[in-house]
C-alpha cells in the first residue's frame, strides 16, 4: 500500500512542485491559459473507499485528452468491439495528439488509435444518441456514475473557447468524413460541439482518481460491487493507456513509472493502478510533449518509491 498519510504526500508534491517553472501551461485553447503554473495537486482513492490528497484538491480542471479513454469506454459499450475496431485502429503513433500526417500517408486512411484527436472525434461521432444534447447528457450520466458525483457538469467556457478556436480538429473530421471513417450524415459542426463539450467535462482530482479506480478494478465500482464498465472494455482501455496514453511519450513512461495513465493538455493525469488504486493529478504545467511535467515527477517518485510499475 502506498504513502500512508496524507503529509507523505504532501512532502511528496512538495518536491514535484518545483519542476512546475520549467513547464508551461497550453494555451492555444485561450481558455485554459487562465490557469496557475505552479498548481499541484493529487488524490489516491483505495478501493475500500480510502483517499488520501495532496495539494489544493478543490480546484477544478477540465479533462481534455482524458475524456477519450471514458468516451471510448461507452462507445465499445454501445456499438461493440467489431464496429468500434473498423474505425479506429490499436497502434500507437509516436507523431503529436493531433498530427494528420498519418491519415494521408497511411491507406486506407484510419486512425491508428482512439486516444490521439483523429481516432477519438470517430469514437465521439459514435456514441449513441440523436441530438447532441442527448448524446453529451449520455456521456455525462456515465461519468457521474464512474465518479458517484451527479453535480458533474462541462465547463461552457472553456467548452465554447475550444469550440471557436478548433480549426486543427476540423480540418481532421472534414479528412476522415471524405474517407468514410465519420459518417457520411455528420454534421461536423455538432461533431465538434459535441467533442468540445466532452473534453471540458469539469471534475476535481478526487473524482478524477474514483474513476481511475473503477479502471483499476476491471471497470468495477468497489463500493457498491457494481460492474459499471464490462471488465473486457476496462481491459482494452487500459491497454490504450499504457500503449498511446502519455502522448508520444507513452514508451518512456512506461519504461519509467509503468502505470496505465492518461494525460491531458488541461495539466491532468489520471492513473489506475491495476487491482490497486486510482490516482487523480492537476498540474497545468506542461512539458514539450504535452503532459504535466509536474504530475509526471510526482508519479515518478511514487512509482519509485512504492514499486508500482506493473512491469
Ligand atoms: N480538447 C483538446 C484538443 O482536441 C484535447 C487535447 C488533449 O488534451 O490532448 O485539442
């Protein structure tokens, strides 16, 4: 069992919060440049319902990136592995989260995986539901049941900042509906309301690290013994994690902490310890390839310290 207390912790974000001056905080989405570079902070959730946390645990951050991995979870829910898999391959890139290059030099043209921009605006275009409205309604009960938090909303800030400013992620729907990777019937407008909507869903670290937890326990809700995720789905999103999570610098972090985590340009990792523990982590500091570079020394420590690398 990792860290005991609390102030273990805190000593712990402590010395990771240094490293925080030597990142930068995204802001090409204009409204997360708002947030504080030297922020940091963590919570642990054990399955015997547990937390421990570090750091200003209340602040709020929007889940950017890491909304992937939970959109993927209810689209393998509602259209299956086979459909899911026509659309989106299961290879990481090495290029940025939302490089187009592969899709043109790579035939035929599919994304090589869900948790870069290109694979998760078709996994977003397949969740289920008529209207947007339906469908991000759909996506939010599903997180406020992952983090037992029905006050989970998306942040129509930092929602309607991305959704104006998001040229890059239109150019790459416009590409994949020409090949037939979105649907024809897309309305890519909506596409994009919807997936900006997504990726501003707004929680804290402790809700963050309750779902890392229910990916922890083969998508099983240990307080209530609920099978939320199916365990087969919980399995290929952790894959997902460990193969593509950290952006191209997945390789390295496995190597170095070994945890399944997943990252996003907001400053959040959420990490699940499998069997273990859910890790939830803001710091909006941000190194060259995009992660929390604070969050990642924080992660490297515990991982040292504690042995939690899986492999
Ligand atoms: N909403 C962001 C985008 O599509 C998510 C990117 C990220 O967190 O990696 O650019």
């Amino acid at each position: 069992m990792p860290c005991q207390s609390s102030d273990e912790l805190k000593a712990l974000v402590e010395e990771a919060r240094n490293c925080t001056k030597n990142g930068k905080v995204a802001d090409y989405i204009p409204a997360l440049g708002k947030a504080r570079e030297d922020d940091l902070s963590i919570a642990i959730h054990y399955p015997d319902g547990r937390c421990l946390s570090a750091g200003d645990i209340e602040k709020k951050i929007t889940l950017q990136s890491i909304s992937k991995v939970i959109s993927l979870a209810l689209v393998l829910m509602d259209r299956g592995q086979d459909d899911v898999f026509k659309h989106v391959g299961m290879e990481p890139t090495g290029d940025p989260f939302n490089s187009i290059v592969k899709l043109e030099t790579m035939a035929p043209t599919k994304p090589l995986n869900p948790l870069i921009n290109a694979g998760a605006l078709v996994v977003t275009h397949m969740i289920n539901g008529d209207t947007v409205k339906e469908r991000i309604q759909r996506l939010l009960v599903f997180v406020q049941e992952l983090t037992k938090d029905a006050t989970i909303r998306y942040c129509e800030e930092v929602a309607r900042s991305e959704f104006e400013t998001s040229y890059l992620n239109r150019a790459l729907c416009y590409f994949l509906k020409q090949h037939k990777m979105i649907a024809e019937n897309t309305d890519i407008e909506q596409l994009m309301e919807l997936y900006t909507m997504q990726c501003a869903i707004e929680m804290n670290c402790l809700n963050l690290a309750r779902i890392g937890l229910v990916f922890a326990m083969d998508g099983i809700d240990p307080q209530s013994g609920k099978q939320i995720i199916p365990a087969d789905i919980a399995r290929i999103c952790k894959t997902f994690m460990v193969t593509c999570g950290m952006y191209n610098a997945s390789g390295e972090f496995a190597i170095k902490i070994g945890i399944p985590a997943k990252s996003g340009v907001s400053g959040g990792i959420m990490g699940a310890v499998p069997g273990k523990f859910g890790i939830g982590i803001f710091g909006p500091a941000l190194d060259e390839k995009g992660n929390s570079i604070a969050g990642i020394k924080l992660l490297e420590l515990l991982s040292k310290n504690y042995k939690l690398s899986m492999f």
